[in-house]
C-alpha cells in the first residue's frame, strides 16, 4: 500500500458514518485541546452530501458537547466536491483523486490550510494548520470508518 489511497469519486468515499478523533494544539500558548465524536455523511436533497459531527471537545480540563455541519457538494470536476459552511458559504474544494489534496481558505487576516489525506478505505485524516494575528493552531483529525 502506497502513501496516499487514490479516491476517483470523493462524494461516494466519504458517504456513511465515520468514528472522529481531533487533537488541538494552540502553538502560541502550548494549550492543548481534543474532540471525539463521529461524522455522519448522509445524502443532501439536490445532491451531495451533509457532513454533521458531534461529540465531545475537551479544553483546559473542560468537557463541552460539540457539533458542526457542513456541505459537500458536486464539485465542478466529476469526482470533486465544492465544501461549504452550513449558511452556504464557501469554504473549500475538494479532491481526492490522488489521495491527498490541500485546500487553503482565507478567514478574516488568519489562513487556513487543510492537507486532506486518504490512507485506506476506511481512514483518512485533515491537518488544518492556521495562522495570522489572531490564531496560531494546528488540528489533526483521524476518522475511521464506523461499519
């Protein structure tokens, strides 16, 4: 098996229930926070996927009930997906054509940038790196195909 799993329809790929571990570290102030919880892709009417996550973040010692929904809709290129915030908002593309792809999305004066990693059927992970005046972050998030 090869570093990255080629994923020729990303929409397909990633419909379904996945297990999600986060880990969140603010490198200005050495914090360190973690989510767990689960993704459910589930089919969108019009077409594409709702992307809702739920669970658990822990920060500094303090437990929270978590979630956020995204859409993933068809891209403009068979295979890809336009991602975008819950209001409709654009947020980034997305393709995984070669198993890996890197989306940057500006926010205010702080960057965001994703590495989107396929590892295998049933796991993939994002490293979203962001930094600029206000935030200094790095968030690494493993999901495991729940069957």
């Amino acid at each position: 098996m090869g570093e990255f799993w080629p994923v020729p329809d990303a929409l397909a790929h990633l419909a379904g229930r996945w297990r999600v571990e986060r880990s969140v570290r603010d490198l200005a102030s050495g914090d360190e926070g973690r989510f767990e919880g689960v993704t459910v892709f589930g089919p969108l009417a019009g077409g594409g996927l709702l992307h809702e996550e739920s669970g658990t973040f822990t920060w500094r010692g303090v437990a929270r009930p978590a979630e956020r929904t995204l859409r993933f809709l068809p891209g403009e290129a068979p295979g890809t997906a336009d991602v975008r915030f819950a209001d409709g908002r654009p947020f980034h593309g997305l393709d995984l054509a070669s198993g890996r792809y890197v989306a940057d999305h500006p926010c205010a004066a702080d960057l965001y940038r994703g590495e989107f990693t396929v590892l295998d059927r049933d796991h993939w992970r994002t490293v979203w790196r962001v930094g600029g005046p206000a935030k200094h972050l790095v968030l690494t998030t493993e999901y495991t195909r729940v069957n």
